[in-house]
C-alpha cells in the first residue's frame, strides 16, 4: 500500500512536469532565400553580361544553376521574355509563379520554391519614371509581388520579391522613394497576422550613395523592417552619416534583403552572400550577381491554418498574347510622348561626365 501510495504521489509531480516541458519546446532551423536579376530585358540584356548572349541561351543557363541552389525561395527580377526558358530548367522547384507577359506589359517578378506558395498578389507601382530619362523604369509594369509560403503545418512566412525604379537621378530617386512608401503602406495594411515577413530583390539602392530615397525612414522604420546587411555586416547601423559606418561595397549592394519576426517565428540573419555564378570561360549573363540570404530561425508556436490558400494559376496564353499587343502599342505612344524628357536626359548625360557614375 506504501509503495503504491509512493507512486501514485511520484506521478503527480512528475506528470505536470513533462507537460511543461513538452508546451515549452521550441524548433530550430534555417531558411535560404536567393535574388537575382536575370536581365531578361529584350535585346538590352543579350549585353548585361561580360559576352553577348541571345535570350533563351542566357536564361537556360541561368534556369540550370539556380535548379542546382539548395533553397527554400528564389525570386527572380527582370525575367520578362525569358521567363519560360528559365523556369523550364527549374525542376526542382516546382512551386513557382507563372509570367504576366513580356516586357511591355509584365512586372518581370516571378517566384520559386520547395515549399507550398499561396495567395499569389502582384502590385504595380504607382509612380515610375522614364521612358526616355531616368532608367525607363516606365515602360514596363514594376513593382512587386507577394506570396505565402508554408514550410509546414501551422509553418508560414510572408514573401515579398520587389524591383525598384532605378536610377540615381532626381527624379528616380523621388519614384524609388515613392516605392519604398507604396510598399510600406501594402505591408501595413495586409501583413497584420503576426507572421514572420521577408522582403527581398532587387532595390536599387545602396546606403552608400547617401541619396534622398531614405530607405530607413519611408520603408524600414514604418513597418519594423530590418535590412540583412545593416544588421550583420554594419552592426545595425543605418545613417550613412554617422562616423565608422562601415561600407561593405560587396555587401552594400542594389540587391538587398529586409525582415522582421512575428508572434509563431523568430528570425535572426546570418549572412547575405553575392554568388558567382559563370560560364566555362569565365563569362556571365547578367549585370547583377545572384543574393544569397540565410536566416536562423525558432518557431515559437504555430497558426491557425489560414481560411484562404490559393495556388498561383497561370494567364490563358491567347490573352496574355492580345495584352501584349495592346501595352506594345501603348509603350510606342509613351516613347513618343517621352520625347519632352529629352532635355532632362541631355542633363543626366553632362551630370555623368561631370561627376561620374554613382557607385
């Protein structure tokens, strides 16, 4: 009777115990995620990298290393007309989003993975500039496209892949500014589950040029952003002002990565590394390197599965056809009306051979 008494007092502490460590586990991992601008512009990247190359070549053989990339997320920019050759090589990634058209009509963003993506939203900028001046940035439809991957059962994190206006003159610089408002606004508005959040693609900007867009002030302070290179590399330091700040140029690059955690995952960053990505010879194939993030992260609980989860659907193909069409005859008439930026691009030539590129 004592001994069974023993026992039967031994479970109670016992029992409550291994509840409380079972509630208080925690699981361990790490995330990859890659960008990279594939210069998939019509005739104009055939030159982006260091031989030419026709379209299809250069997107196959970009398409065939990134199959090889161990990751969880790739999101790829400018990849307008050649965004078939490329996703035909990524097998390994089959969840992925479908095109929305060539150059003249398209956003040039699309996104692959290992995981489950859902609820696919492509938002257009307001404001661009150029059609002449600037970087052209108007005559395609920019901007950025967001999605949800599920890494597992209650297991999500919000993803953006962006593509800013570039350009470092005036009036670029106010439209990139103007991007990084637009996305903050979408940020704060939609991404208010609590969900771990990761931005990433091609920005355009760099801390280093110390310019007006104000990346901390109109994107990173409103939404609780934290860009990868800043806090790894710049011990968080984001006023290109301040004395020490430390210009990694390989790391400060126009391809940039933000986050943030939330209430079920906590993200830390580890590294952003710019690959190599060459042919036999030494060549590449486009003007920007492949951006490889890793993060750390602990999951601290897991959500409600959410009510929607749509799968990205593919265009009709006729349609996307007849659309392409109508935006070529609309980006003739932009040209046309472009000309009254001639003067404005006659005054970004002389600023160049006055001062320089930008870095």
């Amino acid at each position: 009777m004592k001994k069974l008494l023993c026992v039967l007092l031994s479970l109670l502490f016992i029992i409550p115990l291994g509840f409380g460590v079972n509630a208080a586990e925690t699981e361990e991992g790490t995330l990859k995620f890659v960008a990279y601008n594939v210069s998939g512009i019509p005739i104009v990247g055939d030159f982006q990298g260091s031989g030419f190359t026709t379209t299809k070549q250069r997107a196959t053989l970009v398409g065939r290393y990134l199959n090889t990339l161990d990751v969880d997320f790739i999101g790829t920019e400018e990849d307008f007309n050649a965004h078939k050759y490329l996703a035909a090589e990524m097998e390994n990634y089959p969840n992925r989003s479908f095109t929305s058209g060539g150059l003249s009509q398209g956003q040039g963003l699309n996104v692959f993975s290992g995981h489950k993506i859902y609820n696919l939203n492509r938002v257009k900028w307001d404001f661009e500039y150029g059609t002449l001046s600037g970087s052209m940035d108007a005559v395609s439809n920019k901007g950025f496209v967001y999605c949800l991957m599920e890494l597992a059962e209650g297991v999500y994190v919000d993803v953006i892949t962006v593509h800013m206006d570039a350009g470092y003159d005036a009036l670029s610089v106010k439209a990139r500014a103007s991007n990084f408002r637009q996305l903050a606004a979408y940020i704060n508005s939609n991404l208010t589950s609590g969900r771990a959040l990761v931005v990433l693609g091609d920005f355009n900007y760099k801390f280093l040029r110390k310019l007006d867009d104000d990346l901390y002030g109109n994107l990173l302070a409103p939404t609780g952003l934290k860009d990868v290179w800043a806090e790894v590399y710049n011990n968080g330091g984001y006023d290109a002002n301040a004395g020490g700040f430390n210009y990694d140029l390989s790391g400060d690059s126009l391809d940039r990565a933000l986050f943030r955690s939330g209430s079920y995952m906590t993200l830390t960053p580890v590294s952003k590394t710019m690959l190599s990505f060459k042919g036999e010879n030494g060549e590449t194939y486009t003007d920007h390197s492949p951006m490889l993030i890793e993060f750390n992260y602990v999951l601290t609980g897991r959500e409600p599965v959410p009510e929607i989860l749509s799968e990205p659907q593919a265009e009709n193909e006729t349609l996307l056809t007849i659309k392409e069409i109508i935006w070529t005859f609309i980006r003739f008439i932009q040209m046309i009306l472009g000309l009254t930026e001639l003067p404005y691009l006659i005054g970004q030539g002389i600023d160049i051979l006055a001062n320089g590129k930008m870095p």
